[in-house]
C-alpha cells in the first residue's frame, strides 16, 4: 500500500530548496491536479452548452455524503466522497430525465435541481447536528472546502482519479466532440448520443466529487467553468483549448495555493478560484485575436483607415490571407462577402 | 422462381409523425425506386424536416416505418448521409473546416480510431469538390453562410453514403454557392446516389429536381416533377396563396417548352 504513496514523499525529497513544508506540498499536489482535471473536464461541459452541470453536481454532493454517513456510520474522505457522487450523479440522471420528458427549459430546471438538492441536503446535515449525530462537522468541511485537511493518501487517491479522469478524455474526444458540436448528425450516424452525454456527466461528477475535499462543494464548479472560458479566448482548435483549459487550472491552484500560504486568513479553495478568475479576467481583455482589447484596436484601426482612404476590400483580404497560418486574423466583422471577391 | 424485385432505396410505409400529441405528417407512403435528385416540397409547417428526420430516426414515429434497401437504418448507416440545417449548430464552435469535413469519416472509423492519412486526403477531396480547399485551417465562424452550407457538404461527401438527406441545403446561401452546392448534388445522381432535398423555393423545384414529393402534412402527390407540380395538386398543398400559383404557372410552362 506504502508504495502507491511514495510519489508525494519524492516530490517532497525533490523540492527542499522550495522551504514548503510537506503538508503543503501535499495539498499544492491535490489542488493542482485537481485543477488541471477540472478544466479539461469543464471544456466538454461548455463545448455541449451545459455549463451549469457542475453546479448541479455540486449542489447534489451534500445530501448523498450526509446519507452514506448516516447509513455506515463511517466518516473517512472515500466514503463520504462516495456518497457524494452516488447523490450527484442521481441528480444529474433526473436532471437528464427531465430535459427528455417535459417541456421545461434546460436551465430553468438545472436552476430547480440545484435548489432542491442543495436544501435536502442542507436539511438532513441540520437534522443530525440537532441530533448530535457525529459526522456533521466533517460533512460542513466538504461544503466549504479544507484543503488543509487533506493527507498524503488523499492526495494520491484524487490525483489517481484525476489522471485516469484525463486519460479517458483523451482518449473518447472525437466521440464527444462530434457530440458537442452537431448531436442530430452524430445521432444520425447512429453513435449514442444519450450513451456519450451521459459519460460526459459521469466525468464531470467526477470532477466535483473530487474537488470537493480542497475546493468545496460551493466553489468546485467554477473551476469546471473558468479556465475553459479562459483557454477559448487564446484557440480556435478543441486540442489546445483542453490543454490550455489544464494548464490555467493548474496555475490557478498554484496560485492560490501559493496566495494563500502568503496570506494565512485566505482559505484554499477561494483563493484558487479567485486566481482562475484573475487569468480568465486577463484572457478577455488581452488575448490577441477573441480578446477586447484586440477587437476594439481592430475596430479603431479600420475607422482610422476608412478615414485616411485605405480601406479597400482587397487589401483586407491579403492580410487575411498573410496572417490565415496563424488564425488569428480579423473576425468576422471585416468578412468580405463572397459575391463581391474577385 | 420469379426473380426478387431489388427493394425500393427508401420506403416510407404509413408513417405518422407527431410533436407533443399533436400530429404533424399524416400516413405518408412513399418508396423512392431509383436514383435521382428528389425534391421535397410544400409549404412552411408542412412537415417537410420531419420528414427526413422521421427517416432517420432523429423523431419518434407514431406508427409505421421506414425503410432503407428493404432493412431498417441501423443496418445500412454507413450508407445513409445527413444534412441538417445550417443554423442547428453553433458556428463559434473552436474547430476548422477540416475538423468538421473529418467528423463525415467517423462513422466509419467507429470508436476510439483516429482519422488518419487516408482519412484527412478523403476530406481535402472533399472540400476540393465544394470549392473549400482553400479554407480548409480556418475556423468555421469565419465563413459566409454559402461556404459553411458547403463546408457541411462536403462533410456528407466524406460520408461516401448511397443516400443523402439534406435538409434546406440551399437556405440562405449566395447565388454562386446555390450554384456550386447543386452542381455537386447533380454529380451525385450523375454517379448513381439517390439524393433528398426538402427544399422552399417551388421555381427552384421545377427547374432542379427530377422527382418531387409534394407535402402538406399529408403527402399530396410524387413522382416527376412535372406530373406533381400541377395547379392542381398545388392548389391543394398551398391552398389560398394564388399569387404564388400563378408565378409556378408560369415557370412550369417555361420548363416544358425548353424540355
């Protein structure tokens, strides 16, 4: 068993010259890769126009982690986690049930089962802490994240579900992309559409119930949703977006590991969504091509050519072509219309 | 032994198609026989996208069925093509016009296979064949919608179907992609394939399809266009919109004169 461990004591032989402390280093590994898995699993959430199905597994985690612990008594992190996904993933199931069934809007009932889920769950850990029932406390933990809590062995548990959580995508992202981006012509083709979309759901659970322990159940999901809205504004190609979508939720949880090391009153799992947020703010405004800043340059530089009597249809449609290998040329605003090439 | 009659490449038997408890396509039989460009025709509501939907199993049928050389779809997919319409899917997506000329070959490829070589030279033919091969890295949000009507040809071409559904291919398309998209399903009945298009514009009809469908919820006549189209059959699919007969009038007189 001592073995399957041993990577988190290396990386800690590793890196004395960083002065963290073992503990530390311990969550700075469940939090990143956490982080990272997050943002790969989130892209897929957002490419299928379900951003909000994180939330929902979020929500859902409580009443599920409070039951487990009511029906085994036992209050160790992979019981509780299991509960967690057993209730998050059932939520996601009745939430896929309705969108089939009835005519309410996809969001609308999101925003219903993230209401009645969380006040279950709410419900049933109030009842016990009445009770005196043990494990409340515990289950309060997970609400609101303590990435100091984690051990060596938790670490390494999530971080093994987070790599396999990567591999599988890599592994079937022709299948859900094809998906994502047109279900009818998929379903068509006769792939499973139902089958796929719900594998996807199965991942993104994953995700959350795995963010739960740093992060929290209030917090996990945006990092299902900030990095790949960041990663978008640098690529036009799903590849990188997912490993971009990564790697800012790998920074993000440095960062807020680091800030929160830095500032002892800045609790984990909100510093590392608040420095999600900071890289997500900066990849709006700078990112060269979909970023503001770039757009509304572009926009002033045409304005100032029209004015100056240069601008001609011809010679925006070289530059197109001279800086196409790069794809970030102008969006569609400068377009010039078919008919009217030469 | 009578020798087997081949079975018709579609058949619809009876087919009656409803959204929400309230009926859209009533009893529809239809067998196509053989390949030709065949046109879909009637008026808004007419049941026209469901039909092909219906068809491929995209919507549940209320009762009857439909048939793809005498077996059901789930045996002949890699045979069946699709084309919806343009507006079913998000143009912003983060991929290129390659990318989704590829997504024609997944079928085949089925799980877990990547497109390789073979694959990727199959789509650039593809994309030559529309006229794309030039756009193939660019990302699709950066096409006129003439040119992602053809980008989503040329991934049905990829498909190397025998049948193809298209649904409104030529909806809000410039006239010179209008052009390049027909010349291409004019190829495909050239080479033997049987090729559906629901389609609006009923001058259009006359001038392009060799065998139409006339459809209002019911199936109100098909066969060779110029038997279907008549004022008759068209009073009854487009009951009340005169003017619009009297412009018809005219364009199938034109076509008879010159055929």
């Amino acid at each position: 068993m001592t073995a399957s461990f041993a990577g988190v004591p290396c990386l800690a032989v590793a890196f004395p010259a960083t002065g963290l402390a073992y503990n530390t280093l311990v969550v700075l590994v469940a939090v990143a890769t956490v982080g990272c898995a997050g943002g790969v699993v989130g892209t897929l959430a957002l490419l299928r126009k379900r951003p909000l199905l994180g939330d929902a597994a979020a929500h859902a985690t409580l009443v599920g982690a409070a039951a487990i612990v009511l029906l085994t008594g036992r209050r160790d992190l992979p019981t509780l986690l299991t509960g967690a996904a057993a209730s998050s993933f059932a939520a996601l199931c009745l939430l896929a049930l309705i969108r089939r069934c009835t005519r309410t809007r996809d969001d609308a009932a999101t925003a219903i089962l993230i209401g009645v889920s969380f006040g279950a769950g709410v419900s049933v850990v109030t009842w016990m802490m009445a009770r005196g029932l043990p494990g409340s406390g515990t289950i309060e933990q997970l609400l609101l994240g303590h990435a100091a809590a984690v051990t060596a062995r938790d670490a390494t548990l999530l971080a093994a579900v987070a790599l396999a959580t990567v591999l599988v995508v890599a592994a079937t992202l022709k299948e859900t992309v094809a998906v994502a981006f047109d279900a009818a012509f998929a379903a068509a083709g006769g792939w499973p559409v139902g089958l796929i979309d719900n594998a996807v759901t199965a991942l993104v659970v994953l995700m959350v119930v795995v963010g739960l322990p740093t992060a929290g159940g209030v917090l996990v999901s945006a990092l299902l949703v900030i990095p790949p809205v960041a990663a978008r504004q640098w690529t036009e190609r799903v590849g990188p977006l997912l490993v971009l979508a990564g790697l800012v939720g790998l920074a993000s949880a440095v960062l807020g590991v680091l800030a929160s090391i830095a500032w002892p009153g800045l609790p984990t799992g909100p510093a590392v969504v608040l420095s999600a947020a900071l890289i997500c703010l900066v990849s709006i405004l700078g990112a060269p091509g979909r970023g503001l800043v770039a757009r509304r340059w572009r926009e002033r530089e045409l304005v100032r050519r029209w004015a100056a009597g240069r601008l001609t249809e011809e010679g925006l449609a070289l530059e197109r072509g001279l800086h196409e290998p790069w794809g970030l040329a102008a969006g569609p605003s400068i377009t010039v219309p078919e008919s009217r090439r030469p | 032994m009578m020798p087997q009659p081949s079975p018709p490449i579609v058949e619809f038997h009876d087919v009656t198609v409803a959204y929400g408890g309230r009926p859209v396509l009533w009893n529809v039989d239809l067998a196509i026989e053989q390949a030709c460009l065949f046109g879909v025709i009637g008026p808004n509501g007419a049941g026209k996208s469901t039909l092909l939907k219906a068809a491929l199993g995209l919507v549940p049928v209320v009762g009857g069925y439909v048939r793809f050389f005498g077996t059901s779809l789930s045996r002949v997919r890699g045979r069946v093509g699709y084309v919806p319409q343009r507006e079913t899917v998000d143009w912003d997506f983060p991929v290129n016009v390659m990318d989704v000329v590829l997504m024609g070959t997944y079928g085949r490829l089925g799980w877990l296979a990547r497109p390789g070589r073979r694959e990727r030279a199959l789509a650039l033919e593809c994309l030559d064949r529309v006229g794309l091969a030039d756009v193939a890295t660019r990302q699709i949000g950066r096409l006129s919608g003439g040119q992602q009507q053809r980008v989503f040809l040329a991934r049905a071409l990829a498909q190397q179907a025998d049948v193809y559904l298209f649904d409104e291919p030529l909806a809000g398309v410039d006239a010179r992609s209008q052009e390049r998209i027909f010349g291409v399903l004019a190829a495909l009945r050239d080479a033997g394939r049987l090729v559906i298009v629901v389609h609006h514009d009923l001058r259009m009809a006359v001038a392009w399809f060799d065998r139409v469908a006339l459809l209002d919820m019911r199936l109100v006549a098909a066969g060779p266009t110029q038997e279907v189209l008549t004022p008759e059959h068209l009073r009854r699919a487009y009951a009340g919109r005169v003017e619009l007969l009297d412009e018809l009038g005219r364009a199938v007189a034109e076509r008879g004169r010159t055929a």
